[in-house]
C-alpha cells in the first residue's frame, strides 16, 4: 500500500526502513523522501513507522526469549 503518494513510497519501504534503522519521521523523511512534498503522509508514515518498531521489538524479545 502507499502511504507517501508524492514519492511512491509504500509501507514495505517503511518496514524495511525500519529494519535499517530509522527510528523517526526525520529518518523517514531522510531515507526515503516521506513528507517531503505535501505532507499529508507524516501521520500515517509515523503509525507504519510505529507498529514496524514494535514488531521488531517484539521479534527481538522473542529470539531472547528463545535462546
Ligand atoms: S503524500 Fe507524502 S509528501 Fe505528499
């Protein structure tokens, strides 16, 4: 799904931003060009950004757990 229609930019892209480290919307922003035009993006940007964070975060405490 695109989340950033100005610059193609899809949730993928985000979640894989993630994984690469970026933490924020400025990383977003940076990385991959989000809000970068109209700015109607930056909410739901930062939701995606949000819940790929804490899937990670969870996978993270999961492979502790595991080990
Ligand atoms: S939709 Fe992202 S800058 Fe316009």
């Amino acid at each position: 799904m695109y989340v950033c229609v100005c610059q193609a930019v899809t949730d993928r892209q985000i979640r894989e931003a993630a994984q690469g480290g970026a933490r924020t919307l400025k990383d977003l922003r940076r990385d991959l060009g989000v809000t970068r035009d109209c700015g109607r993006c930056a909410s739901c940007a930062h939701e995606c950004l949000q819940e790929a964070n804490q899937c990670q975060g969870r996978a993270g405490k999961q492979m502790l757990q595991a080990a």
